[in-house]
C-alpha cells in the first residue's frame, strides 16, 4: 500500500490532496483510534492507496506510518520554498548534521529509492509545460518515519502552491506509484541503490543517473551538507557512523562522489562499501550484478577498462575466449569501429584501454558462441589490407604485396612521383623500358598463432 500524508499546514499540500481526491475514486472510513489532527477522522482509501490528514507541517510529524499501518511506502506531498521558479521535486529526509528543521542529529528516515526513481520520470510525464523537474539532498526532517518515505513537492512560491495544474500533476505522479516498490530488486545479494556524495543542493549528476541509467539514489550529502556533517560531528567515529547510517537507510552498498574527497573515500570504504563513478553505473545499466561480479573477478574491474556487450544482458554462462593479442590488434589498427561494433553486439564482455575508448581484449563470448565467429570477424577486418588472409596449420595467416624501395632502386627507378606510382600498382618508364608494379613487390606476411 501507498501511504500519503497531506498536512492542513501546508497550501500546496491541501491542493494536492484535493487533486488526488478528483482523479481516483476513494471510499471513506472513519478512524477513531487516532486524533483527527494526527491522521485519524475521516480517511481516504483507493485501490493500493490510502490518504490521511494531519495538521502539523509535515517535518514535524513522527512516525507518521503508524497511522496507516504497514504501507510500502510513504509520500509526503508538500510544497519546496526556494529561489528556483516553477519547480516539481523529490527529495528524501535526513540531517547529515545538526537538525534544524525538524528529525534528530546524525539521522535518516528510510529512503525509497526506487519509489523515487519513478516518481521523478512521472513528475517529468506529468509537469505543465513551464515547470521544471528535478531532485533534491537530503537536507531536513522527519527522520522518523517508520516505512520508506520521501517527500514530492511543488514549488518554489505561493503563486506555484496555488497552481491548479502544478497541484494535479504532483497528485497524478504520487498516484502513479501504488504499483511501485520502494527498493530495486535484490541482485546478488545487492541493489541498485546509490548514496551520492558532493555536488549542489539539487543534485543534477544524481539526477542525471536516475533519469538516464537503472540505478536509484537514496540518500544524497550535498556538499554544504558534508560541511554541516563536519561541523557536527565531534569524531572520526561519529562522522563515519553517521556516513554508515546514510547507506543503512538508502539500503544501499555503493556510493557516487561528485568531487574528489580522498578522506570521504577511505571512510566510505573501510565500512565496506564501494565508491563507484558514473561510467561504472551507465556500463553497468542493464547487466545483471552477480554477472558484473563475476567479470570484475575474472577480467577486471569496469575501472580499469572491462566493458559490456549486448548479450551480457541475458546473463548468460560465459568463458574467456583466447583471442591473439596481436590478432586483436592488428584488426583494431585497421578498422576499430567495426571490432568495437562486433564486440559491443555479439561479446558478453570485452577489455578495453585508454578510458574506455581502445578496444583491447580480454574477449568473453556466451559458452555456447564459437570462438571462431569472433576469429572470423577479425580475418574479414584484415582484408581490407591484406591480399589473402586464410587459416594455416592453427594459425591465421595474411598476406601482401608491398612496393619495395630497394628493388626499384636496382631497376634503375628515381625515386619521386614513379616510386609513388609503382607504390599504388601503376607500371612506369625508365630509360624506354616498362617496369611493371609486380617486379618491385615484396610478399609481407603476418602470422597470428590460433
């Protein structure tokens, strides 16, 4: 169930709430357990939805799931105050540092980065046409929640608060999320959850990876946020277990920086998590985890160069194919594009050098794909240049002729515009006689050991 808070305090969150009533079709019961300022009285419920009504600002509001239950997940749909025009946003809740504006110290209300995900590509579906949508850190409370929470807003005026059509679209996004999940599902005993370090307060990397990658964000410490976090903390010890809640909370084992932070970097990793950048997370998209895992054991690391072919999607069984390194190359040297484009369509995995853009093996094929179809890729690049190219006693072999200076040197040929001609397969004269191309060639061979 989709657990919906809307505080009376709030405008924008009334109109909100208004909205959500319209466009979906609500029972109503009455709770006598609870106040009626504190989410009892009259209650809203619709189909994997349930909306209550409290009267204190919503960062004031603790353990606001208790009123509804067990729900999935919980939206506090309210109004974002800022210099930054018409704005839709999603944020989760949390103090990096001191609280002041409501939640403790040090504390996190468990994100939903999944549900986030998602609420960010609706708020962008669903936005009028002068309004912006983004993402914002983690920057105040409630921190107690009790089920995985996040707060989607309107902003950034009261001329905004009162926007019929800013008011709809947030309800139309919120509403969008009664089939959503809180969390990406578990892979390898992980998610794709990220907690983002470094950067401004509206997060455009994270952004970035939420809308264009299959990774979530959960918690995100803004730069300012890290300095509040320092300014906090009275140890070495407190600032790392406030880090280590931020990732418990995210539910979460990687993390994306914005900025170097060296320091940040060792704390974050003797927790036991991984500081990952963003090639690793858009070369990851798509490519199940435990199969990444695997890759990164046998070949290296996405870092250090490993990269993902099409069929690394199905998860398949897979093997290091033996490829010559020197086969590889020579193919690389004569048509990389179409190596590269090989590799990337029919390879599970493959090596590469120079930040991702030299193809440089290792290769990995599925187990049930011929090495021979990878090896005949090759022998078609290399005839291009070479004459023949053909298999010889378990090797590769290419040939060519090639104009040889000193043979048209003993023939009597100046060198200058004729050795040009003979070069590119033109016949000259010297002193009345034809020297044909084929008598100043000399046979090159290439041999690459299968």
């Amino acid at each position: 169930m989709l657990a919906i808070v809307v505080s009376r305090a709030d405008e924008a969150s009334v109109h909100v709430g208004d909205h959500l009533r319209e466009l979906a079709d609500w029972t109503t019961v009455e709770d006598e357990t609870r106040p009626d300022d504190e989410g009892g009285g009259t209650v809203y419920r619709t189909d994997g939805a349930e909306l209550r009504e409290f009267d204190a600002l919503h960062l004031d509001i603790d353990d606001a799931a208790a009123a509804f239950g067990d729900p999935e997940c919980l939206v506090f749909a309210s109004r974002h105050a800022g210099d930054t025009g018409k704005l839709l946003t999603a944020h989760h809740t949390g103090n990096f540092g001191a609280a002041e504006y409501g939640g403790e110290s040090g504390r996190f209300a468990r994100a939903c980065p999944n549900a986030h995900r998602e609420v960010v590509d609706a708020l962008t579906e669903f936005a009028p046409d002068d309004y912006e949508v983004g993402m914002e850190c983690t920057h105040h409370g409630p921190t107690e929640v009790g089920a995985p929470s996040m707060f989607v807003e309107v902003g950034s005026a009261e001329a905004q608060w009162r926007d019929p059509e800013a008011a709809r679209a947030v309800a139309r996004a919120v509403l969008a999320l009664r089939d959503a999940t809180a969390d990406a599902l578990t892979e390898n005993g992980t998610r794709r959850h990220l907690v983002g370090f470094g950067g401004g307060h509206y997060a455009p990397r994270f952004e970035r990876v939420v809308r264009e990658t299959d990774w979530a964000v959960g918690h995100i410490a803004a730069e300012w946020c890290l300095d509040a976090l320092d300014e906090w903390a009275d140890s070495d010890e407190a600032r790392a277990a406030t880090v280590d809640r931020a990732f418990e909370a995210s539910a979460a084992d990687y993390a994306l920086l914005e900025a170097d932070h060296p320091e940040l970097v060792e704390t974050i990793e003797s927790l036991g998590y991984r500081v990952v950048d963003e090639t690793f997370v858009r070369e990851t998209t798509g490519v199940p985890l435990g199969l990444v895992s695997a890759l990164e054991d046998a070949v290296g690391a996405v870092a250090e160069g490993l990269r993902f072919g099409d069929p690394a999607a199905d998860d398949p069984e897979w093997r290091v194919a033996e490829i010559p390194e020197d086969l590889l190359a020579e193919a690389r040297g004569i048509d990389a594009e179409t190596v590269r484009s090989w590799l990337e369509r029919d390879a599970v995995a493959f090596g590469t050098e120079q930040n991702g853009t030299v193809v440089a093996g290792p290769v990995v094929l599925s187990a049930e794909q011929s090495r021979d179809a990878a090896v005949s890729m090759l022998a078609d690049v290399l005839r291009q240049r070479y004459d023949s190219v053909v298999r010889e006693d378990g090797a590769l072999v290419a040939r060519e002729q090639r104009f040889d200076p000193e043979r048209a040197r003993t023939l009597g040929v100046p060198e200058g515009p004729k050795f040009g001609k003979l070069s590119a397969g033109q016949p000259v004269e010297v002193d009345g006689d034809e020297i044909p191309p084929e008598s100043v060639q000399r046979e090159r061979i290439r041999q690459f050991t299968l």
